[in-house]
C-alpha cells in the first residue's frame, strides 16, 4: 500500500543516516477505503494527492512542535511516499479520519519510493505557518489565511537518491 508520511527535514536526515523511518508505531496517510467513500468522484491519482496534502498538514504541525521544543531545522513540509506491506498497515476505525493510517512497523529506506519537499523559497511562508496554527485552530481568521499560505506552496517531489542533494 502507498503511505504517505509526515516528515521533517531532521527527520528526514535521520531517517536517510539511520536508513528507516521509525520508530513504529509511525502516522501516516494513504486512500482508505474511508477516503474512497468520502471523496465519490476521484480517481486514485486525485485520492494520492488528498493524502499527499493530509500528511503534509501533518508535517506542518511537526515543523510546529519543533519550533516550540526550540528546534532550528529551515521550516520546509516534507512527505515521505512509501510503498509498504499491507500487513504494516492498519487503517483506522474512525470514519472522521478518512485516510490516517497507523504503521507498526519502521519502514525502510528501500520501501521509500520518494521525498516531497517544499523548495527553499517556501520557507518563510511555513514557518509563519506553523507558528500561527494554534491560533487558527482555535478560530483566528488571520491566522487560518497564514496557514493556507504555507499550504499554497506545492511539494516538490524528489526521487530516494536525490535525498542528500536535499538535505545538503
């Protein structure tokens, strides 16, 4: 099954040092039989890219809670696609989290098809963002229009051996 994964770029330098993303159990995003249901007319390109986005929200709030622990890391969303065995993969019960899936087990590098990256320029743009989160989730309309900002910036995306080149 292709999972997509919330990542940091100091996760993502971990994970390429260490060669697998872990430890389990690991968050991740993939079509769901939830998010076929929910999203009637797609076709699996258009389902993939729901998931791309739902996991690079989720990275955005990575990027947040590095920020708060103090962490300096350049503030780019990165997404990992895995292609992972279905017996790794557990989708979750609730209908309101349509293509969360949990993984339990790490996933190794060789399962790891790409990277997308936000490219360099974004940056300022997602740092504003995930500083302003906590105020758009608690309903800051200027806030909400921060966070939508970051995520007008679509991911570039990068093959497993270009990795270093994005990390260096």
């Amino acid at each position: 099954m292709r999972v997509y994964l919330p990542c940091t770029l100091s996760a993502l330098a971990r994970t390429a040092a260490a060669g697998e993303l872990g430890p389990a159990p690991l968050t991740g995003f993939a079509v769901t039989p939830a998010l076929v249901e929910w999203y009637v007319s797609g076709d699996t390109e258009e389902l993939e890219y729901v998931a791309l986005t739902e996991a690079a929200r989720a990275s955005l709030r990575m990027i947040a809670a590095d920020l708060a622990d103090g962490v300096t890391a350049p503030a780019r969303r990165v997404v990992i696609a895995a292609d992972v065995p279905d017996a790794d993969v557990q989708v979750s019960p609730d209908v309101s989290e349509r293509g969360r899936v949990r993984l339990g087990a790490p996933v190794a590098m060789r399962l790891i098809q790409a990277a997308h990256v936000d490219e360099e320029s974004a940056a300022p743009d997602v740092e504003a963002a995930a500083l302003a989160l906590k105020a758009a989730d608690a309903g800051d309309d200027d806030a909400r229009f921060t966070v939508d900002g970051a995520e007008a910036h679509e991911l570039l995306w990068y093959a497993t051996q270009e990795i270093p080149d994005v990390l260096g």
